[in-house]
C-alpha cells in the first residue's frame, strides 16, 4: 500500500516526475564523468607504462625518461652491469634521436628510436616484421603517409640536415620491413626505429656508446623499490624511475584535472541533492492534508517518511541507470574530442571506465538523493496535525 | 455503562505571537458507552479544539482526558498515533480520502497499519463497505464517488479497527440535505449497533438525532441535555442497510 502510494504520487504529475529525473540523471552523468576523468588519465598511463612490462627506467641523472635531450654516456658497460644483475630479466636500450627524409623536394622529419628489436617496448608491430638487419626500419603510419611510402619500399634517411645549406649528412638507404603504432607517441606524430647500432652510426660520434633511456623489466618475486635503491647506488650516472614513481610524477601533474575533477563532481552532487530536495519538498507541501490526515487516523510518522523516502529513491533508481548511459556516451565523445589533444599517447583515455569508481559515484548520488529526502518528509511527517487539519480545511 | 469519555477541567490555549487565545476554558463531562452526543454551539466556541483533544491529535493546555480508562493528554507522538490507530474513529468535514486509493484501499489502510494480512482485512474493508451500504463501489477511486458516498467511505475507514470511539467534525457540513440525512440515518445505526459517537455539529437534525446534546460557548459548556427518544422526529432514509453484527 505504501508502494502503491509513492507510485501514485510520482504518476500524478509525469511531467514533473520525468523532468526530475532528467535532471538528476543529468548530474549523475556529470558526476560518473568526474570520477572517470579523475582517475582516468592515471589509470591509463598506468596501463601504459605497465604495458609492456619494464618496471624500472634509468635515465641521465636529474632527468625524467625522454624529459630532455641528455642522453647516457658509456652505454655498452651501462648495459652489461644491468645485464648481469640476477634479477634483471630484461634491459632494453632506446637512444632517442630525429630521422630525415628527402621526399619530394621536400624534407619530412621524424622522431627515431633506436631499439635493440629483440627486446624493445616502445612499439607494437601492426604489419610486417622486425627490424634485425641494420638496414632496415620500422614506421608508424603517420610517418609512412607523410614519405609516401609503404611496407617493403626502400628509403633514403638522414640523421642530420641543415635546412639553410639543404645538405643532409649521416645518410643511409633503409627498408621498411615493419608497419608499427608507437606506444608512448600520439597517433598523428611521425615516428621510425630501427636498430640502435645503425642510429648511432648514422649520428656520428656524438651519439656513440649512448642511450637516451634504459628500460628494464625484472625477474618475477622481485622486489622493484630495492632493485631500484640498489641499481642508483651503483650506478652514479643515472637516474632510475620505478612506475610507481613515474606515476607519482604523473600524478602531480595531472593534479589540476584531478581538482578540477573533484570541484565539478562536488558541484553535480550538490546539484542532485538540491534538485531531490525541492522536488520531495513540494511534493510533500502539496499533501500536507493528506498527510495529516493519514497521521490522524493512526498512520505513524516513520511510515509517512518512509513512502516519501521511497517515492524518492525510486526516482533515483531509474535516474542512476540512465546517468550512467549518459555518462557513457558523453565521456566517450569528450574522450573522441580530447584524443587529438596534441602530443599524448594514442592509448592515453582522459575517461576511463572503472566499474567500482562507477557504482561508488552513483551509489553515492543515491545516498545523497535519500538524504535529501529525509529531512522535508521528516519535517513534514512531524507538523502538528491538528493546525494542519485545520489550515488545509480552510485553504 | 462504561465511561469511554472522561474530561476533566479541560484547557486549550493558542498563542499567536504574544497573545494567548483561550479556546477551551476548563471543559468537563463524561460520556459512557454506547453514547451518542452532539457538540453545537457558535462558530469559534472551542468544538474542533475539544474533539481533537478528544481524538489525541492535539494536547491540552491543562485538565485531562481519558479514553477507554487510559489518559491520553500527555501521550508522546508514537503512542498517541497507536492509540489514535487501535482507540479512535476520526471523521472529517472534508472527506479526505487518499485520492491515489480504491475506496477498498482507503478503508485498508488503518487495518495494514495495525498488523492485519492481505487476506483478512481485505474481507474486513468489503464488510465495512457494504455496512455504509457501498459493497460494490470497492474499486472506485474517491474522484468516481459522491460526496455522501466519500464520506460514507471515510466513516467505514473510521470504524475499521473497531475503535471506542467514533468523533466526526461536521460530517455533514458538506453534504445536501439529502445525503445528509443519509448520513445521519447512517450515525444513527451505527450508535444502535453499539458505537460510541461524538460528533460536532451546526446541522440541527444531526443534533437532533443523537441522544445527548452538550452546548459550548467561549470554550465552556453552557447546557447539556439528554434528549428524550419520544421527542426525536428524524425522518428515516432508505439507506438499505446490510445485516451486521458489532
Ligand atoms: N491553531 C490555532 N491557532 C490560533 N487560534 C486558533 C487555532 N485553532 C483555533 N483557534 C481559535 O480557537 C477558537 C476555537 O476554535 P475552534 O476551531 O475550536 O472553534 P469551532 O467551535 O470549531 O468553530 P467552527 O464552528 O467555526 O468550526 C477560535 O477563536 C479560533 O480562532
Ligand atoms: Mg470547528
């Protein structure tokens, strides 16, 4: 009977049950949305930097990975320590660097990481294979399109070109044996690797026996935060990031979004809160006679609460789902637009869709939805029924 | 007889602001079972005020109530309402229904409130509904019933936990003539049949029905009189009653 009450009184104006729940929906969307970009943008470089399963980065000291262009002196004995560590599993070398291409009168240039192929993680081939020969190389397709080139072409590279002589030096011909998307770059920045040997050569002696960045993966049980105290207290040169600092780094830099985040999901609850407020304090105000009367003839008080709580969350339990959509599709087009955010990896999603985050979000909006409920019903449920009685029998 | 009633030195004051409105001034009488009595008396004389005093709505300024041998003026909220529940008939001048109900419904509430299952008090709202002569409106919603008809409703809701006492405010203050015949016909056998009423009233022949007649004025009683049968003339109405037993 109560069930059939709070149905009824949500019934006898659909128009204004519907648009409640519009409303509310709409803030649950905003808030689920908050969450997710909250904690989206650190989650996703978690995933990134996870992927590929290197737990430690050693780069020049003082230096973040790729922060700068300094690079590792004597690589080779670098190498070899790290490499005879019985805990290191893997220890791959990158030398970052820029490759020319002569291409129709023009020059394109691209980012070019040298990798030792066998044990890289900085790419995922999309077609062809691996670059094991020194002559050839691997391209994303934003390079490709940019050469006009393809899979099995030859090309001519230059590691260095000066643009006011028009002269190229450090020039080889290279085949592309590998189509790849490059896992730390955006999609649309043009980007080769190619073994580090013929990197380094075509640099010149600048950039022999030097890395830009080590990457190392450890033997499963080890511990990552002694492996790291003890790789930098033998190795003076470098500094050695483990992921979770690396996020840390990531997660101060991201603090404004997560404030942000927090300031508009803050705001959207309110909203609801408000908006569940008003809507179950007219709603109460239109039935005070009944209620009055319903106390009258012996209804208790907690039960009159308890219809008008449950008028309440119904409307929140067919507004959450409906948030929750919402919130989908709007943060998968906010993430469509923010994707072409220039210079963030491919894979890095500003909304992530953590389902505990998700149900934490709208189960909180819920609470607060209840909540608001409680203190108008109460109140409500609470007026002297006589003067009540009284007021409704003359207005 | 029974005292169902007991009222002693009955006070009710209303502030407005930071002037003190007496509207009952020191109100005492008894009423036994199975009476049945009229409060008349001028508009703002203090008859609402006492009925609700009477039906634990309300709490006095001063004096006391019983009802039923339990004293009631100072009960707390959630003992009041069961007492309300379990002990009280209310009747409105206004129907007050719930709109979003069948009459069959509205008459259920106060019974699945006390506790009783589906079953029984569904068979306990139709007998109700068709004492008041309404069996067959069971499903109505009261926007589908007459005036007489919601209030003949409103009375089986008032008579669903058995109570000691039925109070009605003007049970008739917005009938016609007609239906309020009925409706007095209907307190009228519903006092043969062994209920307690007090009712408050301007409407003469309802007063003139019931067997007692206390007068206010000022918020005291001016008269009580107890009115000889020989002397009633209200004029029966077809209300075709069903056989009940209470
Ligand atoms: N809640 C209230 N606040 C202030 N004064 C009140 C309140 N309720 C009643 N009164 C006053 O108390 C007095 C008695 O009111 P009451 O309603 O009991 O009269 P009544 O005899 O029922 O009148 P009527 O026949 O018009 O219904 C009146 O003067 C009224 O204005
Ligand atoms: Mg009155």
């Amino acid at each position: 009977m109560l069930a059939t009450l709070a149905l009824a009184s949500l019934l006898r104006h659909r128009t204004r049950t519907v648009l409640a729940i519009l409303g509310v929906a709409v803030s649950a969307a905003m808030l689920l949305d908050m969450v997710m970009l909250s904690s989206g943008m650190r989650e996703s470089f978690r995933g990134l930097l996870l992927s590929q399963g290197f737990q430690l980065r050693l780069s020049p000291r003082g230096t973040l990975p790729f922060d700068t262009e300094a690079t590792i002196r004597g690589a080779d004995s670098l190498l070899a320590v790290l490499r005879a560590r019985p805990t290191v599993a893997v220890a791959s070398p990158v030398l970052g660097g820029q490759l020319h291409f002569p291409s129709r009168g023009a020059t394109v240039t691209a980012s070019a990481l040298g990798v030792e192929p066998a044990v890289q993680g900085d790419y995922e081939l999309v077609a062809g294979r691996q670059p094991t020969a020194a002559n050839e190389i691997v391209a994303n397709d934003a390079t490709l399109r940019a050469i006009g080139h393809s899979l099995g072409d030859t090309v001519h590279a230059a590691a260095g070109y000066d643009p006011q002589l028009r002269t190229y030096s450090g020039e080889r011909t290279l085949r592309i044996v590998g189509r790849v998307r490059f896992i730390y770059l955006a999609l649309d920045q043009r980007a080769v690797a190619l073994p580090i040997g013929t990197l380094r050569a075509m640099g010149g002696p600048a950039s022999a026996d030097r890395i830009s960045l080590a990457m190392v993966k450890l033997r499963p049980g080890a511990d990552v935060e002694r492996e790291r105290a003890a790789l930098h207290a033998l190795l003076p040169r470098v500094t050695v990031t483990s992921t979770a600092q690396a996020l840390e780094q990531v997660d101060q830099r991201l603090s404004y979004f997560r404030q942000l985040a927090v300031i508009l999901g803050s705001v959207s609850l309110i909203v609801g809160f408000l908006l569940v407020t008003t809507l179950v304090t007219v709603s109460v105000n239109e039935r005070i006679g009944e209620i009055a009367v319903m106390r009258a003839i012996g209804v208790h008080r907690w039960r009159i609460v308890g219809q008008i709580l449950l008028e309440s969350s119904a409307l929140m339990v067919i507004a959450a789902p409906l948030g929750l959509a919402l919130g989908l599709v709007t943060a998968r087009w906010l993430d469509s637009i923010l994707a072409r955010f220039p210079g963030l990896p491919e894979r890095i999603d500003f909304f992530l869709f953590q389902p505990r985050a998700a149900w934490t979000a709208l189960g909180l909006l819920v609470i607060s939805g209840i909540l608001a409920g409680v203190y108008p019903s109460w109140r409500s449920a609470s007026l002297p029924i006589a003067v009540t009685l009284r007021q409704e029998a003359v207005g | 007889m029974t005292a169902i009633v007991e009222v002693r030195d009955l006070a009710r004051e209303y502030r407005m602001g930071d002037e003190r409105v007496p509207a009952l001034r020191g109100v005492t009488f008894t009423v036994h079972q199975p009476e049945y009595v009229a409060i008349v008396g001028p508009s703002g004389c203090g008859k609402s005020t006492l009925l609700n005093l009477l039906g634990v709505i309300d709490r006095p300024t001063s004096g006391t109530v019983s009802i039923a041998g339990e004293r009631v003026d100072q009960l707390d909220d959630a003992r009041a309402t069961e007492f309300r529940l379990r002990r009280i008939g209310f009747v409105f001048q206004r129907f007050y229904l719930l709109q979003a109900l069948s009459a069959r419904e509205n008459v259920e509430l106060p019974l699945a409130e006390a506790g009783m299952s589906t079953r029984e008090r569904r068979a306990r709202a139709l007998e109700l509904l068709e004492y008041v002569g309404l069996g067959r409106r069971e499903r109505h919603r009261p926007s589908q019933l007459s005036g007489g008809e919601q209030q003949r409703v409103a009375i089986a809701r008032a008579l669903a936990n058995r109570p000691a006492l039925l109070l009605a405010d003007e049970p008739t203050g917005e009938l016609d003539a007609r239906t309020g015949a009925e409706m007095i016909a209907l307190f009228e056998r519903l006092n043969r049949d062994g209920t307690t009423i007090v009712v408050v009233t301007h409407d003469e022949d309802l007063a003139r029905a019931a067997k007692r007649v206390i007068h206010m004025r000022d918020g005291t009683i001016v008269d009580d009189v107890r009115v000889d049968p020989a002397d009633r003339r209200v004029e029966p109405v077809g209300l075709a009653p069903e056989p009940h037993e209470r």
